[in-house]
C-alpha cells in the first residue's frame, strides 16, 4: 500500500497539506502517515524540566493528530498513522521516508504569507534530489472544493 507521509505541525497551510493526503489516499486506496517532529531545542533548558516538557509536546502532538485523524476517518474512511520523532525537522522526514518503504508521496503545505512557502517547504525542495520519492506541496489557499476536484 502506498502512504501519503504528512507532517504535521502548528503551520496554518498543514491543515491544506492534511485535507490533501486523505483526500488522494482515499482516492487512490493509500493510506496517510502523520509525522509529527519535536526539535530537540525545546528541551535544552533545564535537564530536570526536559522530561517534562517531552511529554507535554507529545500530549499537545497526539491532541492535534485526534483532531485531523477523526476528520479523515469520518469524512475521509482514512485511518491515519502517527510517528513522533526528536530532532531537526528537515533530518526527521528525510529519515521517515528512507525508514518506510510504504511512503509513496511527501505532502507539505506551502505558506500564503510575504515570507515565502515555509521553512520546511523551503528546505526539503533543495534536497528533493535526494529523497526517493516525490514531494506535493500543497498551496495553502486552495479552497476545500479546489483540494476536492484535484484529488
């Protein structure tokens, strides 16, 4: 079965990059990974708060997935899977999708703003050479019909 691996994070143009990957992997029999990447930065403060402050990051991380996850169930009949991984966010998808073979497709949403697509589309587009599948980004102002018709 082919997956659609999406990354899953505070950026308003995910929500795009979600709709998108359930939409194909219904389509298309697939199924949608939901990768979730915790920087390591956000522990660094105190050793004794790191734990801590790691465990909340996964409870607000599997808050979020539950809120996409019953979407792509009930509307979608997608039953997504979620991976929480720790370090730069860049590196962590790269290492997903060399880990599982089942991705087929990198989806990412790209940002509407001034400032460009977003860091991550930014980043993953220079080592688009390298990864072994290809990326769909997903502009993140299409309308919910828009994202219906292309998938």
């Amino acid at each position: 079965m082919r997956k659609f691996l999406v990354v899953l994070d505070d950026s308003r143009e995910c929500l795009n990059a979600m709709r998108f990957a359930a939409m194909r992997a219904a389509n298309t029999g697939g199924g949608v990974a939901i990768l979730s990447v915790i920087p390591p930065d956000e522990f660094n403060h105190w050793i004794g708060v790191g734990a801590v402050m790691r465990e909340e990051a996964r409870e607000r991380i599997h808050a979020h997935f539950e809120v996409f996850a019953k979407w792509m169930r009930d509307k979608q009949g997608v039953d997504p899977e979620l991976m929480i991984r720790e370090g730069q966010p860049v590196d962590e998808i790269m290492a997903q999708v060399r880990e599982d073979s089942e991705i087929g497709v990198l989806v990412l949403g790209a940002g509407t703003d001034k400032k460009g697509p977003g860091p991550l589309v930014t980043q993953l587009t220079r080592n688009a050479g390298n990864l072994p599948i290809p990326i769909t980004i997903v502009p993140g102002d299409l309308s919910k019909e828009k994202l219906e018709a292309i998938t």
